[in-house]
C-alpha cells in the first residue's frame, strides 16, 4: 500500500514527510519526500516543552507540553497536505500515516518514553489511518524503545553484501548491524550532532556547523575528549539506549569555539569506533543517513577512528534525509498487520514485539 511517515528529530530542525509504497516486508518503493523546517518560534516553543519534561519522573499533562503537542500534530498535518499536493496523490489512496511525534523525553530505565503528538487528531485532519506512539509498548514490555529503524534498514540493504552496518547521524546517533545470517543487532552509540550543535549554538548562534567548517579549524584537546569518553554507557552491552540530554558541552566549556566543535566531533567519531567493538562482527560497510552524513570533518573523522571510510546514503541511491520517515511508514505497514516492529537485538524487549496505537478515520 501507499503509506506516510513522518520523523520529527532531537535536532528540531524540521519535520521530515515521506511517502512509500511497501508491503511492510521486502517491497520497499520511496515515492516522495518533502522536509519542512519549523519556524525560530516554533524550534523555541519545541525546546521549551523538552526541557520541562525533562524534570518529570513520569508524563504528565502541562501547559508548555501540551501547546507544543498542538503544535506538533498542527505542522505535521500541514506537512501531510503538502507532500500530497505535490506527490499529486488523493489522501483516499494513502492506506497509513506513521506518526512519530517528537520526543521530549526518553527515560526507560524508569520505565517510559515521551512521544508527543495527538494521533487521533491527526487521522481526523487528514483523512488517513494514522499509527502513533510506537515505542511504549517496547518500553512497557522491559524493551529500550529505541532504536526503531533497524527493521526497515535490514530492508533497505536486502540485497548488499553482509555483515554491514547502517550508522544513522541525528542528534543521537545509532547503528544497526545486519549479519550473514540475517541477524540484527542495534543500540545508540552515543550524541551525534546534539551535542556540535548545542556547542555552535552557543558560540556563534549558528544552528549548526556548516560543513563542519568551525570544527575542521579547531584541535581536538584530547584530555576533554579523554574525560568525555570515561562514561559508563561506552561499556554497557547492548542493546541500549539514549536521551539527547544524557550529555552535555560542559566538559569543553573554556575551549575556544572551534577546539570545541573539533572536540565534540571527534567525540561522536571515537563513540562509533567504540560501538563498533560491540557488533558479533567487523562490519564490511559503514552506510550513513541523518544530517551528520552533510558534515565532511565528522565523516573523516569517524573514518580515522573506525578504520572504515563511511559511505553516505546518496551513494546507494537512497535520500539520507527521508530514511527515517520511511521506516516509519514502513512500520506503520507492519503494524496494520500485525508484524514486529521491535526485536531482542534490537531494543532488548524478550520476544519480537509489534507496536504502535492505530487510529482509524
């Protein structure tokens, strides 16, 4: 069927909307993307309703919270409407959306996670069979909820030589492993633009390092980066997983602006050659997606540290940007049908696990 996903990042940079035709296994078609950047006030207002549920022991309803769950569910029905008109697609055609929400807090070593987004009210504004609220379920059955991908990249890279690993570069980073004989292995391996663009931010008041020209100026101080790296989640086995505010620029606080982005660049890189020491095995390929694949010195650097020169997206003929919203209207598929979203290797739940709440117009 013709289906609808929609990623909402960490960054808040935007939403991105793509749309497949897929049959939740093998058949994987892109048909359309579209990414739609939020507004100053809107990333503020995103930011704000984060950091307040930050400070919560469990979900709970607030003023702050619930504007920006409005404002979530209003955008990304814009975001829908729009990619339609321009796919020239009837949204009677479209059998799901799969709506992702955005994260203002991932906690599930308390037991939850944090997705907001009314789904319902998406399903009513546009038409189509919304699945929302993908990761509770994972967490609720003693899995991390996250990550969720690696069910659609084992899809994507189907036909490719094994063992590879798709590293995904968003503001947290992830890595999925696909093995020879199918089997998949997939954890956070630590912060991946978050942290840069957190350090940018303040420096220059910049959104990002473009072309990772600050941190290609600067040197990496590696008694930071050696104080960062000594954090007991670099050790755990996986599968496990990450919040965006589990780390924080202090440590490179009194660097200049650019030893500081090279610092936490080359954080990121040294937390992918770490992650990769916990895979069953050396991976062929190193495939990249999310925003992290735009910054050459985080790619040479990763590179230097891994031993493996990252491939980006584009190179297999894939959009970069949109692999995370087709996987979730890839997994929206599978939960129409009742197929597992999350898996042991994957969130550490015991047993394949579908998930996702449907709401039906």
């Amino acid at each position: 069927m013709l289906a609808i996903g929609l990623m909402s990042g960490t960054s808040l940079d935007g939403i991105d909307a793509a749309l497949i035709e897929t049959d939740g296994e093998a058949l994987v078609r892109p048909v359309a993307f579209r990414g739609e950047a939020y507004s100053d006030a809107a990333r503020a207002e995103l930011a704000e309703a984060t950091r307040v549920a930050l400070t919560y022991d469990r979900p709970r309803a607030s003023p702050p919270v619930d504007a920006a769950a409005q404002l979530i569910t209003r955008t990304h029905a814009m975001a829908v409407h729009k990619l339609l008109r321009e796919a020239g697609v009837e949204a009677a055609d479209v059998g799901v959306i799969g709506f992702h929400g955005q994260t203002v807090a991932h906690r599930p070593d308390r037991g939850w996670t944090w997705q907001i987004g009314d789904g319902a009210a998406l399903a009513a504004a546009t038409g189509i069979t919304t699945v929302a609220d993908f990761r509770s379920a994972d967490v609720a059955a003693g899995g991390q909820g996250a990550p969720l991908l690696p069910v659609y990249h084992a899809a994507l890279v189907a036909g490719l030589e094994k063992p590879v690993a798709v590293l995904n570069l968003g503001g947290v980073a992830n890595v999925t492993y696909v093995g020879a004989d199918g089997a998949l292995v997939a954890f956070d391996t630590g912060p991946a633009n978050g942290l840069v663009d957190d350090w940018v931010g303040e420096a220059s008041g910049a959104r990002f390092d473009q072309g990772g020209a600050l941190a290609a100026a600067g040197r990496v101080d590696e008694t930071v980066l050696t104080a960062m790296l000594d954090h007991p989640f670099f050790d755990e086995a996986p599968p496990k997983s990450l919040d965006r505010s589990d780390f924080t620029i202090q440590p490179a606080r009194g660097l200049s602006a650019a030893d500081g982005a090279a610092t936490l660049t080359a954080f990121t890189a040294e937390t992918v050659a770490l992650a990769l020491r916990h895979l069953p095995d050396r991976p062929r390929r190193l495939l990249v997606v999310g925003g992290g694949r735009h910054n050459p010195t985080m790619l040479a650097m990763i590179a230097t540290r891994t031993g493996i020169v990252p491939e980006t997206a584009e190179s297999l003929g894939w959009n970069g940007d949109g692999v995370e919203a087709e996987g979730f209207a890839y997994m929206a598929v599978r939960t129409l049908r009742g197929l597992p979203i999350s898996f042991p290797g994957t969130t550490g739940v015991a047993k394949p696990l579908t998930g996702g709440v449907i709401h039906r117009v």
